[in-house]
C-alpha cells in the first residue's frame, strides 16, 4: 500500500470530504490543474498496462483545434492523486493515482464536457516497438532498466528484489518491449511495473500465507465495508508449472524446474482429485534451475489465481496497490484474507469502490 498516516486510514471509515487533483503537462512544459467533474483511474495487476484513466473535464477549450494546440497535446501527461481533507485547516493528505500519457482528448466542441483518456508510462515503452533485433543481456535488473530507458531516457527505476543474472535474449524487430521486461523480470520471480509516482519498480509478488494485512474491510460499525462475494472456478486453473530454459547461443545446457501446489489441503493439490493439470513456461533468460524455479513459482500464483476469486465493494482507499494483502470480515462474521487484483478509483464524491481480488483464504 502506498505510505499514508493512521489517521488517513481511520478517516477513511468515517465522514470526510474526499479531495481530488488532476494536472495536465503540456509538451510546452506548462502545468494546468483540471477543474472536473468525474472520472476514476482502473488499475488490474493482470494486464500489460496495469493504470489507465478516465477524466471528465467540463471545459472545451481542451479539445485540440489547431496545429500548435496538437503539438502540445500530443505527448502530454496526467498527474492525478485523490486524497482526504481534515476539515481542520490542515492540508490534504493526497495520494498520487499515476501520471498518465495523455492517449485521448474527446468532447462536445461547443458545450463540453471533454473526456480525458491516458495509460500509464508502461504504454510509452511497450509502444517503442523494436524496429531491429535488440539483445538483452547481463541481469534482470539491468536488462529490464535498459529497456526501460531506451523509451524514457530519465525513468526511476527502484528494484526491489535480489538481481539475477540472465542469458542473452534476442527481441526481433517489432517486438515488444514491454513483454520482454516482464519475461526477463520473471527470471527472478518478480514483475514489473510503473508506480502511482509515474516511477517503475522491479518487485516479487507478497506472499499471502505470512505478510501482514494491509487494510481490514470490515461490515461492523464504523467499517468500510459496502458488500462482497467469494466465487471459485476451474476454467484456465493450472495446479503446476514447468518452467526451462535453453540458451545455446550462450552454450548454456538445458535447466528446469516444476513447481506444483503440494497443499494437501488446496482444491488443486497435485496429488488431489482435481488432478494434473500443468502450464509450461520457457525463455532464453532463465540460465539456472533456481532461475526456473523462481520463474515457475511466480508462474504457479498467476495460474492458479482463477481458482478463488473475491469480489469486494468498499469505501474507496486510493492507497491500496495490486498484490495488497486484505483482511475482510462479512456479515455473517466470516473472516478472510484477500490479495489485491484490481480496483477503480472514483474521481467523483460518490460511487463505490470495486475490488478484485487474485486469490483468498479464511483467517483465522
């Protein structure tokens, strides 16, 4: 979760005027806030772009009408945040929502309103297709920063994991960048993704058996919570995962690995009667059996994510961030842990606030 003070947190369950900021920089490099009126920013861990937004602005000024007024839009960012204000005389606390390519400008010409659409930074390296052959090479986090940097020469990059050595990955011409970062990243069990401060980090999934809740959303007096449902499903639900490596332009010899879910008590225990159901996964940047088994692990928290699924409707927190570890508590006293998916942050007063979850399991 992003870092905000107990005290945002408890005001979140309580009456509070929730607080809203949208800036647009302009190519120009002048800075404009946005007055508007709705909006939200989705964010879902499983697609390639994790942050879009959509923002509703009254004024249709911004709809480009000449050259000059293309060229500054073209290029521009969204810098968006959501926060609580006190009511004390103290200023908001505000949380950054992501900064955002500015991909979309469209409105009534005369009367407004004008809707804003962007993705987060990923989108400019993913959309830098390689136009020749490009080998990444060395380690994860210098691979992945080098690609990175090739789209956004200035990018912050922060790695949260133990960097890996890899093996030398050949990207043809129009590949994608942005899928070779999260190939190389999971050489080292980690993914990687841009941040809500406009930066990118290199990070492991949190492990819901042992890390501690972030945020309880809970249906008692003075909770957060609005409604929820838990669902299970065996469609694309794979219960272990064979990860190799093979690199003979490296003269490296064939690796391996297979991980499986070895819970006796799991709906997908291998050795249970939902049966084998294995996923294989192979690059060029895993070099070492530990390199696939860390690829495989990450791999066998994606595949068998399907299997249980949480639907929960809450009070907004713009602090949450997928791979968040929850604890909710249901009407009829139930008491689970969640991990974070995805979410939608409304730009509004009003709304609910969706979250999706990836897997859960009773709390004791």
């Amino acid at each position: 979760m992003y870092p905000v003070s107990e005290r945002f947190l408890d005001r979140l369950a309580e009456s509070h005027t929730p607080v809203t900021r949208v800036q647009l920089m302009l190519t120009t490099g002048e800075v404009k806030e946005l007055e508007h009126t709705g909006g939200s920013v989705t964010v879902d861990r499983g697609q390639a772009i994790r942050r879009t937004c959509t923002v509703t602005v009254p004024d249709p000024a911004l709809i480009p009408r000449t050259p000059s007024d293309q060229l500054a839009v073209y290029g521009a960012r969204l810098r968006i945040s959501r926060g609580v204000d006190y009511g004390d005389g103290s200023h908001p606390e505000l949380v950054p929502l992501g900064v955002f390519r500015l991909d979309s400008v469209d409105g009534d010409v005369s009367e407004g309103p004008v809707t804003l659409q962007g993705k987060d930074l990923s989108a400019v390296v993913a959309d830098d297709k390689f136009t020749t052959r490009y080998r990444a090479s060395g380690t994860v986090v210098s691979a992945i920063s080098a690609l990175i940097r090739r789209s956004l020469p200035d990018a912050t990059i922060t790695s949260l994991i133990t960097d890996q050595p890899i093996g030398s990955r050949w990207f043809d011409i129009e590949g994608d960048p942005w899928a070779g970062c999260q190939e190389i990243a999971a050489a080292a069990g980690a993914e990687v993704y841009a941040t809500p401060d406009g930066e990118f980090a290199i990070s492991t999934l949190p492990d819901l058996a042992t890390v501690t809740p972030v945020w309880a959303v809970e249906a008692t007096e003075g909770g957060v919570y609005i409604s929820g449902n838990r669902a299970m499903s065996s469609d694309g639900v794979h219960n272990g995962v064979l990860a190799r490596g093979e690199n003979s332009s490296d003269g490296i010899p064939p690796v391996s690995a297979l991980v499986v879910d070895n819970d006796p008590n799991s709906p997908t225990y291998w050795g249970g009667p939902y049966g084998r159901r294995p996923l294989f996964y192979s690059s060029s940047t895993l070099i070492t059996n530990a390199a696939c088994l860390r690829a495989a692990q990450l791999k066998l928290v994606e595949a068998r994510a399907p299997n249980a699924s949480g639907d929960i409707s809450s009070l907004p927190n713009p602090a949450l961030e997928p791979g968040d570890v929850i604890r909710v508590v249901h009407e009829d006293g139930t008491r689970e842990l969640h991990q974070v998916a995805s979410f939608s942050v409304p730009l509004d007063l009003g709304g609910d606030f969706p979250i999706s979850t990836i897997s859960a399991k009773e709390d004791a």
